[in-house]
C-alpha cells in the first residue's frame, strides 16, 4: 500500500465549437495533488498553494477529497486519514477544468493510496458519474484529444488525431464564468437543422485536427448548440474573435464553459494571435493572460 503520492493533472479544453459535452483536449497547464497518509486523529487536512489558493475550501467540501472519499465508498472501505497538498496551476472558473483536474486528482489518490484495486476505465467511469459529463474528465486522465459517446456498454473513448502544426493559444480573462451560469442559458430543445449542422461540423472539425487542413477547421470549429447563447455571457467576445481571425488564427471558440476563449493557430502566426487577442480584450477594459500551449499527450501522471 502506498503511503504517498503525487498526481499531475493536466487542464482541459473542452466543446472545441461543435464537440458540446464531448469533445475535450488535455492542454500544457498543470494542477497537482499530493497525498500522504495522516495521523489517524485527522481525518483531512488540506494545503493549497498557488495564485487563487485562498478561494479553494479546505475543509471536507474540498472537490479532491469529495473524490477521494468516493473512490473508498467505491471499494466499500473507509478513507484513509490523508494530507492532500495542492498547487494550483490551473485557473478556477475559467472554462479551462479545474474541477475535472480535482476529481482526477482526488480518485487518482485515493487508488494509489487504497494498492489501486480499480483499472484506469473503473476510475475514469467515477469520473464522469461525479462531473456528470466526459469532456473534461476524460482527455485529463488520458491525456491528448479525446471524442466520447455513451454506449449500452457504458462509455467508448477515441483518441483523435491532433496535428502537429496546430497551436492552442488561450486567452484567460480576469473575470469567472460559472458553468451552472453558462448551463442556464442554453435552451432545452433544439431545431432539427442545428443538429445536422453540428453533426456535420463535428465530422469535418475531427478531420482538420487529423490533417490541420485550414478550411476544414475554419468550418469545423462552427457551433449552433452552445456558443450562440454562452457568448452574449463573455464581454467582448465579438472583438477578440475578430482580433484572432485577422492575426491569422484559423477560428476561435469557447473554451468549455467559458470565459476563456481558444483560437487554433499554426507556430508562424501563433505570437501574432497572442497580442492581437490581449489588446482586443484590453480595449473592452478586460485584462487577460493570453499563451502559447501544447496539447498535452500524458494526462494525469502519479509520481
């Protein structure tokens, strides 16, 4: 039984324009959990570190140790007394799976701690059940860019081919967007037309990632599910996405829930994409980090 271990988690982006809520991908910004078996007379205790760490609940409300809890009510044994540290890498409540990073994290632990009795799949499907979809969850514990579809069987994953000339670039806005806030203001029926075009969009989009054929990103990143009624939520959305297409990104999106947006670029345009998306932003009065990322092939890493 491991007495301590530490976990990598990456962020993700999830929808990619027409993937809503299935669609994600593992991007090179980390948050990571160290668990350590505790003096018995304690149940947790919980140390954050990192730029937001004073708005992270440290008590049993924590997002980590709910997984973790959950994996030991899994396996119906009781939770170890455990020392979870945190370093946050990751922004809270900007559409980049912060809480996906801390459900992995927590369920990750807790099988290494528990002599792993579950297989990847078995964590990943507790994964899914706590975050209530895939998107997010799925490409943080395996890593790269991942499409899933729920089957009679439980889940199919498919990794999705990302080529190599394609560059993320991620604008991170000052402000938060929640995803309860950004879930509400989608309708709860759509037209037979929107979900042929996002059928359609979804196809093209996952070959232009394979190829990083221009045109077919331009059209496959496309969305008439989410994006229509999430963007009116993020203050100069218009502008920046403007900004990004004229600097030479091939489009732009929400990146999960939002507010952060994610333009695909190529290496040659990709500093040009990063100013033009800052002062787009700070022309609105927004201040935003905007950077250069790599998808990221591992997913969450035990060390």
């Amino acid at each position: 039984m491991t007495e301590m271990t530490t976990i990598t988690v990456p962020a993700t982006t999830a929808n990619l324009g027409p993937g809503f809520d299935c669609l994600g991908a593992a991007l090179s910004q980390y948050n990571r959990f160290k668990f350590s078996i505790a003096d018995s007379a304690t149940e947790v205790k919980i140390i954050v570190t990192g730029k937001e760490a004073p708005r992270v609940n440290t008590d049993k409300s924590n997002l980590a140790y709910q997984a973790f809890v959950k994996l030991y009510e899994h396996i119906d044994q009781t939770p170890q007394s455990v020392l979870i540290e945190i370093d946050l890498g990751v922004p809270l409540a900007r559409g980049l799976g912060s809480s996906a990073t801390a459900i992995v994290g927590g369920l990750i632990g807790a099988n290494q701690l528990a002599g792993n009795p579950l297989s990847q799949t078995e964590v990943m499907n507790l994964a899914i059940a706590i975050e209530g979809h895939p998107d997010n969850v799925v490409p943080a514990l395996l890593g790269g860019c991942r499409l899933t579809a729920s089957t009679s069987r439980g889940w199919e994953i498919c990794d999705i081919p990302w080529h190599s000339d394609i560059v993320p670039v991620v604008a991170i806005p000052n402000f938060e967007l929640s995803t309860v806030e950004a879930r509400q203001v989608l309708p709860g029926e759509y037209s037979r037309a929107d979900a042929i075009f996002n059928s359609g969009h979804i196809g093209i989009l996952l070959r232009g990632l394979e190829t990083g054929r221009r045109e077919w990103l331009e059209t496959g990143m496309q969305d008439k599910i989410h994006q229509p009624y999430r963007k009116s939520l993020i203050k100069g959305y218009e502008n920046v996405r403007s900004a990004a297409l004229n600097a030479g990104a091939y489009e732009m999106v929400i990146s999960g829930a939002g507010p952060t947006l994610l333009a695909l670029t190529n290496s040659s345009v990709s500093s040009k994409v990063v100013v033009a998306m800052t002062d787009a932003w700070k022309n609105q009065g927004v201040i935003a980090e905007v950077k250069v990322l790599e998808i990221d092939t591992k997913g969450a890493v035990c060390s």
